[in-house]
C-alpha cells in the first residue's frame, strides 16, 4: 500500500492532512516515550549520593545531556500544541508539514541527547576514553538508523512509471 499512487487512496486533500497527522502522532507517541524516560533518569541523576564527585567535565555532559533531552521532548510535544492553538483554523496541512519538521528536528536532538547520556554514564563507570568510543558508537547508530538507513530505502524505491514499482503497485513480483 505503500506504493500506491495518491488518486488510488481516493482521498481529499483534508482526509490526507488528517492520515497524515494521525500518522506523525503515532510515530510521536513511540519517540515521546523514550524521550520521558531518559528526562526522568537524568532528573534523578543529580540527587544521587555519588553525584557531587563527578568532575567538572562529567556535569558538563549531564547539564548538556538533561537540556537535549529537555529540548527533543518539547519537540516532540510541540505538534500537539501546535495543533490545540490552530484546531479549527482550517490549516491542517500546514499543521502536519510543521509537526513533520518539529519531528525530524526532535530526532536529531534525541540523537544527540542520547549520545551525551551514554558519554556521561560510560565516562563514570569505565573512563573517558570508552565513555567517548562508547559516545561515537550511539551516535553513529542513531544516524545511521535514524538517517542513512531511511535516504538509503528512499534513494532505492522504484521511479513512479517504472515498469517494476508499477508491478509491485499491483502486488506482481
């Protein structure tokens, strides 16, 4: 279905804007969650005994980490804010093209979040050197899921017309 030409969904422009957002909400509440969890843990890092012992470097990532993280949640939030503030405004396309971007920024942010998180906590458990490898290796990760992997599928589909995504549309192999 993916495949499948716009005309073949028989869809107005509004019943697409409103797949749409139901769409990138979906794919929000999947990310939000993972971004509430993280915010807690680095919450609660600050109150622990052995906090104050962390050197100035080390509180450096986690004040960076806990803001990242900060900053992807409110991102990943902001659609919905968005959408209460304009609901009824008759502009759901343009809700649904900000909120895809708000996404794909809160993705890189979480990235990044993410990377500063296990920098901090591989850093204090096995030293800076494996808390960088270790930083280096979530991060590459992340991009490389999060980025080559969907450019690559994109860059791979058949060209609308072809002969084989035109088989492929109708479910021939």
């Amino acid at each position: 279905m993916d495949h499948v030409p716009r005309a073949a969904r028989h869809e107005t422009p509004l019943e697409r804007a409103d797949r749409n957002f139901a769409e990138l909400l979906q794919e929000l509440r999947v990310t939000q969650t993972g971004v509430q969890i993280l915010f807690a843990f680095l919450l609660t890092l600050a109150f622990l005994p052995r906090f104050p012992r962390l050197d100035e470097w080390q509180r450096g990532t986690y004040v960076t980490a806990l803001l990242l993280s900060m900053l992807a949640a409110a991102l990943f939030t902001a659609p919905a804010a968005l959408h209460r503030a304009l609901f009824r405004k008759h502009v759901k396309r343009r809700i649904v093209d900000v909120s895809s971007r708000l996404a794909s920024a809160g993705l890189v942010v979480l990235a990044l979040a993410f990377t500063a998180s296990v920098l901090l906590v591989v850093d204090v458990v096995l030293g800076r050197g494996a808390g960088i490898a270790a930083a280096a290796g979530t991060f590459a990760v992340c991009a490389g899921l999060w980025g080559v992997l969907p450019r690559w599928m994109a860059h791979s589909l058949p060209k609308a017309g072809s002969g084989t995504g035109a088989r492929e549309r109708r479910g021939v192999r």
